[in-house]
C-alpha cells in the first residue's frame, strides 16, 4: 500500500474540512448535489466521447495502480538476472530450469526466446518493440486523467453559469436571494477544481511515475537478456545493471557479486 497517497488524501480532506468550518458558519452551503452531478457526469461524458469505451474502463486499474507500492524492486530484479546469468554459464539446462516459477512475464518471455536460440538481433528488437508499446499504450491510458482533469474545471464553470442562469430566472424583486444563491451557484467551480487539482491530475501524475518505473525496470530486463546472450561474467553485468539504480542503492546488491 502506498502510504505518501493515503497520508496526502487525508491530509487533503483535513485540511479542506477545516477550512470550511473555519470559514463559514453554514457548512450546508457547501452541500450543492445538482452541481455535483453536473460536474462529475459532465466529466465523464466527455471522457466517453474523447476516449474509446475499452480505454476509460482502465481509468480503475489505473486508480488502484496509484495506491500499490511506491517503488518497484528494481534492485532484486538485478540480482536475479545476475543469478540467472551464472547458471547460463553452467549450461542450457540450467537456464530452463530458472524459466520455472518465473513470475514476470517479461522476463519470462526473454529467458525463453535465449534458449530457444534467437539471435542478439531478434531479441533486441523484440524486447525493444515491446518496451515501447507498452510504455506508449500505457502513458496513453495514464492520460485519460490529464483530460479528466482538464474537463472538470470546465463542467464546474458550466454548473456555475447554470445556477446563475436559474438564479436570475426565480430571483424577481427579491435582492436578499441574491448572495445564498450565488454561493451555491459557485459551489460548482468549487467542485470542478478541487476534482482535477486533489485527485485526478495527482493521480495522473503517479501512474505516470509507475509506468516510467516500469519502463526503467523493463530496460534492466532487456540489457540482462543481451549480457547473457553475450556470456557476459556475472561481476561485469551486475556493474553495468546497477547504473539504473541511484548510487545510494548499490550497496544494497553488492552482494550479489
């Protein structure tokens, strides 16, 4: 679970909660459904009418993604891949033998491209091909939020004139509904711009992050796969790998040597 997001996201609400109370002695006014539905249906719709059906419905694995762990263990990744380089020094057979319990997919797929003898070549522009459709496809799917976050605003100015619009319509001679109608009126930008700026453009921002994660450890996977097939020493490719670490976290492989 990643607790920066759930200690953002309450701080958030906290923060947001306070300050209303703070502000104003009718917290009710705040409360404003219609608006609400305009500004998240709104955004919605439109979502639906930018993006195909099957993309948008990844919008939830996306959220999810933005609560699972912050990094990714790139780190033990290159300690397997040194492992597996010294059993493909001990032959073929031991190479299949680590293809066994192999829980990611990419790695998988490499290892079993090597033993079934495809040339440095082939598996270099393989493994690139799909390094860079996934990093596109997801980055494309990470930015139904950027738009999200760019419609609601929008939605809630939309919400806004339409209060207004119902405002002026009912109001007649009595000035005093003047000053509670707009205030609920303008919850609706409220709503518009606390939705894109608390919680759809910070979670763009993180899946973003992850998918960029991803890409790097991808990266690792590849130049693995290449220093084998090149029976490369174990020493040389755990040098050569631990370049996509920061410095403060050799040392935590070190040991692998």
């Amino acid at each position: 679970m990643n607790i920066a997001t759930i200690f953002g996201i309450i701080a958030g609400i906290f923060v947001l909660c306070a300050a209303t109370y703070a502000a104003t002695d009718s917290v009710a006014v705040f409360v404003n459904p219609p608006g609400l539905a305009i500004v998240l249906g709104g955004t919605i719709a439109a979502t639906f009418i930018c993006y195909p059906l099957r993309e948008v419905a990844r919008v939830m694995g996306l959220f999810v993604t933005a609560f699972t762990a912050e990094e990714l263990p790139i780190g033990n990744y290159i300690k397997d891949i040194v492992e597996i380089s010294k059993n493909a020094a001990k032959g073929e057979e031991h190479l299949e033998r680590s293809l066994k319990g192999m829980e990611n997919e990419f790695l998988r797929d490499g290892l079993q491209m090597l033993v079934d003898g495809y040339s440095k070549e082939e598996l270099e522009e393989i493994l690139n091909n799909r390094i860079q459709q996934f990093h596109e496809q997801e980055t494309n799917a990470a930015g139904i939020y950027r738009t999200m976050a760019a419609l609601s605003p929008a939605f809630g100015i939309i919400g806004t004139l339409i209060g207004l619009i119902a405002m002026m319509q009912s109001m007649g001679d009595d000035v005093a509904r003047i000053g509670p109608a707009m205030a609920t009126a303008l919850t609706t930008t409220l709503y518009g711009a606390l939705f894109a700026n608390m919680l759809y453009t910070p979670i763009a921002t993180k899946v973003e992050r992850r998918v960029e994660e991803r890409t790097i450890l991808m990266c690792v996977i590849r130049d693995g796969i290449l220093f084998i097939k090149d029976k490369t020493p174990a020493p040389i490719i755990l040098d050569k790998l631990k370049g996509y670490l920061p410095p403060r976290k050799w040392s935590s492989i070190a040991k692998a040597k």
